[in-house]
C-alpha cells in the first residue's frame, strides 16, 4: 500500500516506521525541516523509543520511508492517510485545532479519489463528522462516502514503549459509514500484529465500534478513568496523612479485592495524555462535575507536596531547594505538563531558591524550560522528587549534602537510606 503519515512526531514517527517494516511505501510529512532532514538521514530525531533507531535506519535504507514537509508530493494517490498532529488546549480547556486545521486543508488540497484518510490525535466527540469530514470536502471538491473516505483511530500508545503497545492493545476503529469502516479494518490488520490477549472478552485486533463518536469517546473515557482515579488516590492520601495512616498499604490491601484498581497517588499528573484529554471531554460534556473536581484535584498536588516540605523543614523563605526530575514521569525525556512547574512555582512564591536536577536534561536544557540547574553533591537544605527517574531510587543525604528534609512524591526512595532527614511521602503519614 502507498501510505502517508502526517505528524512525525513521538508517535506518529514509529507509526510510520512500523507501517514500513511491514513492506508497505510510506511517505512522511512533517512542517519541521530539521525533522525531515533526520528521517531521510536514518537518524532518530528524538531519543527514548525502544526499538526506533534501529527500526528507523533500517527502512530509510531500503527506500521504505521517506519524509518531506509538502503535502503535494505526499497526498496525491495515497491509499491511506493516517493524522497525529497535536490538537492543543487552553488553560479554559478549550481546544486548539490550529495544527490539525492546517493540516487537514494541506491533506485536502492535494485529496484524489479512492483515498481513506485515518485520525488518530485525540479529538473531542464529534470531531470526525462535524469537522473534518466537511473540511476535507470544501479543500477537495470530493464527496466523503463516495470518493474518499474518513475514520477515526485513537492512539493508545505511550512514548517509550509504542512498538510494544502497538501489539499489546486492540485497534480501536470508527467510521463515518460501513466502507469506511471495512477500508479502515483492512488497513491496520495489514500493517499491525497482535499479541494473543486470553484476558480481552474478544480477541485481541481491530475492533470496530461502530462510528467515529464511539472511538473517540474510548480514548476520552480511558484517560479520563485514569485521572478520576489519580484523584481519588490522592484525596484518600492527604485524608490518610492527616489521620497518620500509610494509605501504600491501605491501597495494597484494598487492591487485593478485584473490585477495587486504586491508582497511586503523586505529586502531580502530567503528560499529553492525562492532564489534556479530561478537559476535551469537559468540553463536550460541561455537567460532568466528577471529571472537573478530579481534574482540581489533581492540579492542587504540586502545592500539596510543598506545604508537606514546609512542614517538615520549616519556613522555606532562602532554603536552597531542589526539584528532582524535570520529566513528567521518570525515564522520559518531555515535560508536557510536568509537575515541575507548578512544583518550582509554589516554592517560589514560598521564598525559596529552588535549583532543579534532571539525569536526562543537561544544564542548557534545564536553564532553556527556565531552571537553575543542579548537580548532585552539592549542597541543598531540602528537596522534593517529583519524577519517579531511577537513579533517584538510590540516593541518600550524602547525595544532597546538607539536606534536612525531604518529599519524596512519587514514594520511590529507602526509608532506611534517610536517617536523620524529615521524609515526607505523600499518603504515608510521618514518613520518618
């Protein structure tokens, strides 16, 4: 098959990559000329995908995979056109469909007949039909349904691991009609493998869910489901910290009925997914005050673990402070919405002078996203870990010297390694 992928970015780059490799012509598009150039050159353009490197030189040698930045070189004659462009929110949670807009008029600009065009970015309900759909047909002059045809697939990836997760979870479909839909099915059961899931009430593959709302309603729903969850652990966590109860073993023990999934409480939630998608879902649904006051809930941690420093050290205003982990969650490399901005902003405004420590940024970096690096041995007067990297399993005071408290938000740390410190985690009361 003749496939373009628009979007080379965390997830549509491995997606394009697994399309090749499995002897399909796959065309890139990117608006990103350095990213163009890295794809051609065989080079990945972003480090930590399992697999990527070598997967990405391996298709770009056999003439695979090629990228470019023009729609009028990868649209015409595409038989499948798969979309993962960002779809931004504002700080209100309405949606910014700026980049998806614009690449939807450049993919219908260039639209011929017989063509099946793939959304994957997570989309509010309703998108597919009443947005693109129409969309496509002015830029095209062609008619959805009878020329072209428009599905919907949401990613269920995570950065990482997206080759893995690719075999690991059904392929969620949804169409506008019954030949999109078989166009969409015959698609991904020809560029995906599945692994065998004896725990799925249907095997595992291509599930078809019957219109383009219900796929999108998945990815909303499952996400969601995380940070009401998220919340709900974190709600119990500050209860059981007032009460000096370990809500750890409350939540183990609880966990141990299979009624109940409690998730792990944190000092923040952060990512493209979890802090993003409830607020899509708000905005097709405003009554759903469960989805609002989890998604508060959730926001308020960062503060949360600051007031818990200051309780075990004392008045922050001049400590030298640092935050552990840059990355919204530990062995990855991006800060969508981390945790660490609110984190440093609430010491901030506490007067303390917050320095910032990351294994996978270097001092540029960090000085770029606005930090004041650090580097471990020297001397601090508290700290806060806020992303769950491994190599802050380890540490201990001799790390920070000086330090005379710590929060540990992520609950990853030896108690037995921090003798003499305040420890503070987050649902274990009085942690030592």
């Amino acid at each position: 098959m003749r496939i373009t992928v628009v979007g080379l970015g965390k997830i549509g780059l491995p997606l394009a990559v697994q399309y090749a490799g499995k002897g399909h012509t796959v065309t890139g598009v990117d608006i990103n000329p350095r990213v163009v150039e890295l794809v051609n050159e065989g080079t990945e353009p972003f480090p930590g995908e399992a697999e990527l490197a070598t997967r990405l030189k391996q298709v770009v040698s056999e003439g695979a995979l090629t990228a470019t930045d023009d729609y009028a070189r990868a649209v015409p004659d595409a038989e499948y056109i798969v979309v993962v462009v960002p779809l931004f929110v504002d700080p209100d949670g309405v949606p910014d469909f700026g980049w998806m807009d614009e690449a939807t008029a450049g993919i219908g600009a260039h639209l011929t007949a017989g063509t099946t065009v793939l959304y994957e970015t997570t989309l509010p309900v309703g998108t597919t039909r009443g947005r693109w759909k129409p969309a496509l047909e002015r830029a095209s002059g062609l008619t959805e349904g009878v020329d072209f045809w428009v599905a919907f697939s949401p990613e269920r990836v995570l950065t990482g691991r997206v080759f893995a997760d690719l075999r690991k979870y059904p392929k969620i479909i949804g169409a506008l009609g019954p030949e999109g839909a078989a166009r969409a099915r015959a698609f991904y059961e020809a560029v995906l493998d599945f692994d065998e899931r004896p725990d799925l009430p249907r095997p595992n593959g291509v599930w078809d869910l019957g219109s383009a709302e219900a796929a999108e309603l998945v990815k909303l729903a499952e996400t969601t489901y995380r940070d009401v969850n998220i919340a709900l652990a974190n709600q119990f966590a500050r209860f059981a910290d007032r009460q000096g109860i370990d809500f750890l073993q409350v939540m183990e023990a609880a966990n141990s009925q299979p009624y109940s999934h409690l998730h792990r409480p944190g000092i923040a939630v952060g990512g493209h997914c979890i802090p993003v998608y409830p607020r899509l879902y708000l905005w097709n649904d405003p009554d759903a005050t469960v989805v609002r006051a989890a998604r508060e809930a959730n926001v308020a941690m960062p503060a949360y673990a600051v007031d818990l420093l200051a309780q075990a050290y004392g008045d922050l205003a001049g400590a030298r402070v640092v935050v552990l982990g840059a990355a919204y969650r530990g062995g990855v490399k991006e800060t969508a919405f981390s945790g660490v901005f609110p984190t440093v902003e609430a010491l901030r405004e506490r007067g303390a002078e917050v320095v910032v420590h990351d294994p996978l940024y270097d001092d540029a970096e960090l000085s770029g996203l606005g930090f004041k690096p650090y580097h471990l041995g020297e001397p601090v007067d508290a700290a806060v870990i806020q992303a769950d990297h491994p190599e802050y399993r380890d540490l201990g005071p001799a790390d920070l010297p000086g330090v005379r408290a710590l929060v540990d938000g992520r609950a990853i740390t030896d108690p037995a390694r921090w003798v003499g410190v305040a420890r503070r985690v987050i649902g274990v009361a009085s942690a030592s």
